[in-house]
C-alpha cells in the first residue's frame, strides 16, 4: 500500500509509456521498408537465445490503434515510440518512402486523437542493412546519412510531434553491437567501438541541431542507459574498476553533449578515440538539449579484474549479490538505483530536465481466467516511484516517467520469453490482456 498519490508529483509530471519499432511493428517486408540490422542479425542462427525474429512481432504495424488506445486505458498521457529508418529511408539515403511516412502519420494522428503525446525516438537501434554494409557507425559518413534521416523526419512530422529523442541508448548499441557482438550488427573488438562510439556522440549532436533548426519550438532530448555504479570492496583497485565502469555506464555520451569532452581522464583507454577526433570535432558534439531521457533497470556492483584491460573491472553478477529478487533477465531489484541516478545526472550544471523514459521489469507472467496477474511488477513500479518521488522532492527536476513496457514484444537478443509489458500479449494469435499492473496504473492516474 503506498503512502503517496499521483498528486504528490505534481501536475506537470508526465506519465507514458515506451516501445521501440523492431521490438513491436513486424511487417519487416511490407510498404517498401528495408531490413534492418536487427532482420539480419535475428536470422542468423544462434545469434537470438530462443531461436526467434522480430518479423510478425506484436503486429504492431497492422493494429496499432488498438495498442494505442491502452494508452488512454491507462490514463497516461504520453505515448513514446520510436521510427523505424529502413522504413522510411529504405536505401538508408536518398529516396524517401511515401508509405513508411504514412504509416508513422496514422500512428501521431491515432496518438493526438485520443488526448496523448507523441514522443518520437530518431534512432531505437535499426540501422538499414544497406548503411551496415558501409560500415555502420564505423563510418565516419553515418553522420551525414543520420543527419539526412533526421531531416526528413523533423520535416514530415515536426508540425504534430513536438518531443523528440535523438539516440536511443548510445553506450548499448556501441558496446553490445559494436564491441561485445552480442546485440546487432555483432561487431567485436576496440576497433569497431571507438569509431561507433565519436561517429554517434557527433550524430548525437547534430541530429538535435537539425531538430532545433526545423521544428523551433521542439523540446529535444536524447536517452542515456544508467546505471548507479558501486564497488564490491573498499580497496582502490575496486574503486579504480568502479570509476571506470561509471565512465562506460553514465558519463561517455552524456558529458560530450554538455560540452565537457570525453571522460578520458578518468579512463586512459578513451584517448584511443583521439585517433578518430577531427578538428572542429570536440565542439561539434556538444548540444543543448532541452531534457535528458534517463533509462535504467539495475545497478552494477563491480570488483577488480585483472584480465579485463581498459575498464580492469567485472561486474559482480546479480545472482550472487544476496540482496534480494530478480527479474526473469536475471537483474538484481534494488529500486535505490533510480534514486541514486537521478542525484548523479542532476548534479551536471546543464541538465535541465529529466524523464525517466525507461524503467521495468520482466516477470513470468501467466494468463489465469483470462487474467493476468502480476503482483512482482506492481511493487517493482511502486517501489522504483518512491525512489523517483524521493529525488523530486529533494529537488532533482525529474518531470515524467516512462514505463518500459506498453506491450510484451520482441526483447532483442532474449527473444519473446522475457515480458515486459503492462499488457500481455499472446504471440500465436496476437490478443491482447491488460495486465493488473495495467489496471493499477489506470486506478492510480485516474482523475
């Protein structure tokens, strides 16, 4: 039972949901799109945990005004998505794709019609196949291909959506797709990160430039994966290790943008990316952008490791932390993370705003008498909204929260097993259940 009310936020504060196009839309082949990365990387064998694709989806393409309309159920006002670029650019550059741009019109209209905010996300990590063939964010030109893209959108959208996000999580689709090879384009290795890590921060900044210039009265943002990094031990090494996963975690794309550089001082590897830094570069990346989308889910506890040159940190693994209950991803639930973050990024001078445009958790949700009951996503919510309230009434200026996710859908290299969603769907014949934690939502945003 919770001791505070929607009221104690204030009534400003924005309350939505997120979802990204290739976890959700299907119709990878329909109305001219292109494959994306993630078509290419989710059809190579064993390369997805269960085996699966995101080309039906949730089907989102076919029956979105549906989904939408839960939105309103719940008595939210914001509904974020992302555009899918292969959609609306299948050459990555160049002709642009009259029913792609249709499409994302029918779903800003259905947004409007029924009262809600369109938050448009540029970049939700499906990179056309045919600019991966080039080099992907290895390619210095992406950010010419990004900031063509950008322009199109901005152009064909920006008199409806007035809440733009350039990036969506830079550090994961640079570390995980570029570095580790587990997420798409599955690119390994120091010489694929770093170029993808400056080619991204620069198109960070120039995408929100491009924004400001076509649609002036925009609010523009961009999203940052957090996590509240702590040492496992109190030695200096642990701390070393501890500082220099906060670097990776928190700090590479955040601070370029507030114009403060590269956190290399902090972490001596970074100065590799001198090697791709042209002149003019270091102002280029900065923006001022109106907000800062914050998206977290666990903290990460860390500890010296010898055989891991650059950060010389692993992270302890959050079965072995003792502290309490995991999702079905397997993270630790310690709801003081968002807390902590929100203290950390509110600390920067030019961090003006912050929205939480994702948090969540995935659980074994089961249907029950056409049902689904899900108390562990209830309290999750509660408690990870205490610690927002907390910081807000400290003074953090945190002004929306974005539950990650509206549906169940296609979580990347997971597959379908893991659910995020408030409600569930049933992937053989696409219905859809609002979850209790869907229902607690509508009850406690009820007027």
């Amino acid at each position: 039972m919770t001791t505070w009310s929607k009221e104690d936020f204030g009534p400003g504060f924005l309350w939505g949901v997120a979802t990204a196009a290739y976890q959700i839309e299907g119709a990878v082949n329909e109305d001219g799109r292109s494959p994306s990365i993630w078509d290419t990387f989710s059809h190579t064998p064993g390369k997805i945990k269960t085996g699966e694709n995101g080309d039906i989806a949730c089907d989102f393409y076919h029956r979105y005004a549906e989904d939408i309309a839960f939105i309103r159920q719940m008595n939210m006002r914001v509904n974020r998505f992302s555009l899918a670029w292969p959609r609306i650019l299948p050459g990555g550059t160049g002709k642009v794709n009259p029913r792609g741009l249709d499409f994302y019109h029918r779903v800003i209209d259905r947004t409007l019609e029924l009262g809600l905010e369109p938050w448009v996300t540029l970049y939700h990590w499906d990179l056309p196949q045919v600019l991966e063939d080039k080099g992907g964010w290895t390619n210095r030109d992406i950010v010419g291909w990004f900031g063509e893209y950008v322009q199109v959108c901005s152009q064909a959208f920006g008199d409806k959506v007035k809440h733009w996000m350039v990036l969506n999580e830079p550090t994961v689709f640079t570390v995980l797709g570029y570095m580790q090879g587990t997420h798409a384009p599955g690119r390994r290795g120091f010489g694929n990160f770093l170029p993808a890590v400056h080619h991204a921060a620069l198109a960070q900044a120039e995408g929100g430039r491009i924004l400001r210039a076509n649609v002036p009265d925009a609010k523009i943002g961009t999203t940052f994966s957090a996590s509240y990094v702590q040492p496992a031990g109190p030695t200096w090494l642990s701390r070393m290790a501890a500082a220099n996963y906060d670097v990776i975690a928190n700090r590479l794309f955040l601070e370029p943008a507030l114009g403060l550089g590269y956190p290399w001082n902090t972490m001596p590897f970074l100065r590799l990316l001198q090697r791709y830094i042209r002149p003019g570069d270091m102002e280029k990346l900065a923006f001022d952008f109106d907000f800062i989308g914050l998206q977290t889910y666990f903290r990460q506890l860390v500890r010296f490791d010898l055989f891991t040159p650059g950060t010389w940190g692993q992270e302890v693994p959050h079965a072995e932390r003792g502290s309490g209950e995991l999702t079905e991803m397997g993270w630790e639930v310690w709801p003081e993370n968002i807390y902590r973050l929100l203290k950390q990024f509110a600390a920067y001078q030019g961090v003006k705003r912050i929205i939480i445009t994702e948090n969540g958790a995935a659980f074994p949700d089961r249907v029950e008498d056409g049902r689904v009951h899900d108390p562990k996503r209830i309290q999750y919510i509660q408690s990870h909204l205490a610690q927002v309230l907390r910081a807000k009434q400290e003074g953090v200026p945190v002004e929306g929260y974005f539950y990650w996710s509206l549906l169940d859908n296609f979580e990347w290299a997971e597959g379908y097993k893991p659910r995020f969603g408030l409600v569930y769907v049933d992937y053989p014949t696409q219905n859809r259940i609002l979850k209790d934690s869907g229902h607690w939502f509508r009850d406690f945003l009820a007027d």
